[in-house]
C-alpha cells in the first residue's frame, strides 16, 4: 500500500452525505442548525456551572488552608 493510498483512506471527505436511516432521511444541513441551536443553549450554562465547581473548589481550598475546617454535623 502506498503513502498516497493511506493518505486518501485518512482524509475525511468532504462530501455532504444524506444519512438514511429507516425511512428517515436526515438531511445534512438541518441536522448541523440543529446541533449549533443545542450548543447555544446547553453550552453557556454547562460553562457557568463549571466556573462555580472551580470556585467552590479553590474556596474550599484556602478555607482549609486558612485553618477554617468545618465540622460536619453528627
């Protein structure tokens, strides 16, 4: 097999391809609208609640590091 023959069988190709599945035929274009429209939405709050994880954890850090230990109740 040559470098040119691996090459061809790497590259994605660049083709839209319409996906039949069934009697279902996705078309393409719909279905990138529809994923961009998903990102927009689940995207920015999945941002924020990874921010608070971050804070909540380097707060806990330093209280810990301050010597504020809380006790959990028992």
């Amino acid at each position: 097999m040559s470098t040119a023959d691996t090459e061809s069988h790497l590259r994605p190709s660049k083709q839209d391809v319409s996906i039949t599945i069934g009697s279902v035929d996705i078309d393409p274009r719909a279905e990138r609208t529809l994923v961009w429209k998903l990102d927009l939405r689940i995207l920015p709050v999945l941002a924020i609640m990874y921010l608070f994880n971050s804070l909540d954890k380097s707060n806990l850090g330093n209280a810990k590091t301050a010597g504020l230990e809380v006790q959990s109740p028992s």
